[in-house]
C-alpha cells in the first residue's frame, strides 16, 4: 500500500477529471478534492443555459487551438494528448451520451448539466476521492522532512550563526551568546512543530 496523498483544490469539472484521473490510474493513493463552497461542480451546473455544454465537435487539435488565440501554442500539445474524441469516449464508458448541435456545441442527450455533475460525483467516489465541501484552502506551506529538507536546512543554518555567540569572552559581547541560543531554541521548536506534521507540504484551510 502507498502512503502517497495527493490533494485536489478546487471542485470544478477540471478539479474533478484530474482526481478521478489521479485515483483511477493510482488506486493506493489518497486523493481529497477541496472545494471553497458549500457545492461542488456549481459552474458546470449553470453552464450551456443549464445544459452543460461539454465540448465541441473538433476534432483536429490544429483546428481546436484556432478557438484559444491566447492559449492556443500551449493547449496543441494537450489537446494531441486528449481531445473533444477523449471526452466524448470517456463520458460514453460511464454511461453519458452526447449529442451533436448543428453549431458543433456538445450536450448530454438528457439536456440538462445535472447528468454531468451526478457522472463526475459518481465516478469520483467509485475512484475513492474524498470529497470535502465548505472547505477553503488559504495558503500551501512547505514543511521540514526527516533528515533535512525544505524548512530544516534553513532552520540549522540560522542556528549555527547564534552558536557563534558563545565565543564571546570579552565584555557585553557574550550576551550575544545567550541571544543566539534563545534563537536557536525558537528554531528548533519550530523545526519539532514542522517535523510532526506529515506530508511535504502543509495545506492550512482555516
């Protein structure tokens, strides 16, 4: 079994596909999808007038990137990897049909965004994705590993500079000896709170 967490922010449709993607093509990992509000998906909801307009009928990723003038260069690699085919196939393997409108639009056949969301919902939990609303993330925080790393050599670094205090025999100058070990002792109970938290990074939601 892995002890890999991969958490997810934001439960959007983009949210949503990468968590299932996530789960599905690594199944002993633990994958939480955060989302801010107390609803998930609610753009996808509303979108296409309540109908979910899902993709397009393009299917030539030269002609796709023509409808991104400012993104169009970095999307032609993605869209050669996974296209308007990919979405329409992957919705069709959970049981979605869409349906073709004569301005190339692309809609499930139900006409109504519920389908979408009850898909995406249903074959996140299916993946294992733990799914938590009324929750927003405020800031992604690195933590020390074991051993060093990210906030623990920058840490020891600081300490070294307040044992050079010690060396100050003459006169006020060894006071800066007890500075530097009342920094070092702040340091380090920084380092013991950052080194009980687990993971690499540390997500603060409150």
């Amino acid at each position: 079994m892995s002890d890999l967490k991969i958490v997810v922010i934001g439960g959007g449709a983009a949210g949503f596909f990468g968590a299932i993607t996530c789960a599905t093509s690594h199944p002993h990992t633990q994958v939480t999808l955060l989302e801010a509000s107390p609803q998930v998906l609610s753009k996808v909801r509303i979108s296409g007038g309540g109908r979910c307009n899902v993709t397009h009928a393009c299917f030539d990723p030269a002609v796709l990137v023509q409808a991104y003038p400012r993104g169009g260069k970095a999307l032609r690699g993605a869209f050669t990897r996974f296209q308007p085919q990919d979405t329409i196939a992957w919705f069709a393997s959970q049981g979605v049909s869409l349906k073709t409108e004569a301005d190339g639009r692309m809609f499930p056949m139900t006409d109504n965004s519920q389908t979408i969301v009850d898909c995406l919902i249903t074959v996140a939990k299916m993946a294992g994705v733990q799914i938590r609303t009324s929750t927003p993330v405020k800031s992604v925080l690195p933590i020390c590993q074991e051993g060093g790393g990210l906030g623990a050599g920058r840490k020891e670094d600081k300490g070294d500079k307040g044992d050079k205090g010690d060396k100050g025999d003459k006169g006020d100058k060894g006071d800066k000896g007890d500075k530097g070990d009342k920094e070092v002792g702040k340091q380090g109970s920084r380092g013991k709170r950052a080194e009980e938290a687990e993971g690499e990074f540390k997500i603060q939601n409150s």
